[in-house]
C-alpha cells in the first residue's frame, strides 16, 4: 500500500512530484509514495491503477505548477486524469493538500476552477520552491509524518529498536551504583565507590575476592587479596564483625 499519492500533472508539476517522491522514499522507505510515471508497471490497465492508488492511499498532495490553470480545458473534462484523482480523493474522503510549485504560483481561486474541484481553494497549501528546496521538502516530510502516523513510527523505528549487535539492558530500583557494559578489551582498572581513603594501585596487579593463578600460586576462597608488581606504600584491610562466632571452626 502506497501511503501517499502524488497528483500532478506532466508538463506542470512532473519534475516537483520526483523530488516529493524522492523525499519521501529517503525519509520513510520505498513503496510508501504512488507516482503513476513510477509506480505502474509497463502493461498494467492505468485507469484502474490510478484510482485504486487513490482510495489505498492515507493522503494525497496534489502538485500544483505555475501553468496549473493554464490546462483550462482539461480541467474543465470531467476525464481529466489530475481531475478524477482529486474527485476520488473527495470522493473517498482522502485528505488532499496543495503542494504550490515555485514562488510564482498563487493560491487557487475558486471561481477559477471548474464546480468539482472548486474545494481545492478552501484546502491550506504547502509551498516548495526549488530554490529553497531541501527546507521545503523537510518541510513537506514533517507534515507528512504528522498526517500519517503510521509513517511516524516507521522513520522513527531505528531509533525505538536495538539494531543488530546492540545491547539492551535495565535494571530495577537498586541501592548503590549499577555499571552495565557488554565487551571489554585490553587491562581495566580499579572501580573503587564509597571509600574513605586514597587506594594507589601502583604499577602491579591487584586481584580482589577472585581466583588468580600466579606461577606455581593459586589462590582462592573469599577475602583473598593478591598484589603483584612494583607496589608503594602500606596495604590495609579493615574488616567488620566475624560472620560466624568465635571459636566455630566448621
């Protein structure tokens, strides 16, 4: 399903619909923009095409160029094709905004436009100029995404899911600090939080309460501390009341 139809027509307008459609590809994917020149394969029945685009579609921004009224004729054939998408857009209550190319192109009036689509004029309009064209067209997007929340969610879905390699974590109330990490390469150092003195590792090893392996030593067990390397100055360990009563060697 193509979210949004692009109504314009060629010779008026053609070259607007391609930076739109572009615009729109960039920012929410392929296949969210029908574009009749683009979006219609070579041997399908376009009338049907076109219309079906019409009705499948949450929005449609109808490109109006600088000659747009010039087609007085073909506005005025009710098989106009730029007539009959806008028609169906009403027809099927599909929001319809006019997008004026240019700075020339004035709003629509609508004792110039033929009795089906005099509510064109009564429809806000957006301006793109091609000469500020990157700001209008993000403009046009913003608009888009806003109309179409569903194309809201999609742009912004990178942003609400971990890509592939990511990490997610979480954690609970806690009471104290939580350091949450996924890879680490090369030496770490020392985490020290709530101490009440300086800790110098020196230039050695420090293994605390953990397993080490050291030559011919290995030490293990709880409390056990290991120091290695050129170390400076006193070690001290200040330990609170014994787990286990004095005197029970179990």
């Amino acid at each position: 399903m193509a979210d949004v139809f692009i109504n314009y027509r060629t010779g008026d307008g053609n070259d607007i619909a391609v930076l739109i459609d572009n615009e729109l590809t960039k920012r929410f994917g392929k296949n969210h923009a029908f574009r009749a020149s683009k979006s219609i394969a070579p041997g399908v029945a376009y009338p049907d095409a076109l219309l079906r685009g019409v009705r499948r579609s949450a929005l449609v921004l109808a490109v109006i160029g600088a000659d747009w009224l010039n087609f007085q004729s073909r506005l005025n054939d009710p098989e106009d094709w730029v007539r009959r998408e806008i028609e169906e857009a009403f027809t099927c209550g599909v929001p319809v905004v006019p997008v004026l190319a240019g700075r020339s192109t004035e709003r629509l009036r609508k004792e110039k436009l033929p009795e089906a689509l005099a509510r064109l004029a009564e429809l806000q309009s957006v301006r793109l100029d091609t000469q500020n064209a990157e700001a209008d067209l993000k403009r046009l997007g913003d608009l888009v995404a806003e109309m179409i929340p569903e194309l809201y969610s999609l742009e912004h879905a990178d942003m609400q899911s971990p890509g592939p390699g990511s990490v997610s974590n979480s954690a609970g109330d806690v009471s104290g600090t939580v350091v949450q990490s996924r890879d680490f390469s090369g030496d770490v150092g020392t985490v020290v939080k709530g101490t009440t003195g300086p800790v110098h590792t020196g230039q050695g090893n420090i293994y605390q309460n953990s397993r080490h392996l050291s030559g011919d030593r290995h030490y293990s067990g709880d409390g056990m501390t290991n120091i290695e390397g050129n170390q400076r100055g006193d070690i001290r360990h200040h330990f609170g009341e014994s787990a286990r009563p004095e005197g029970d060697e179990r």
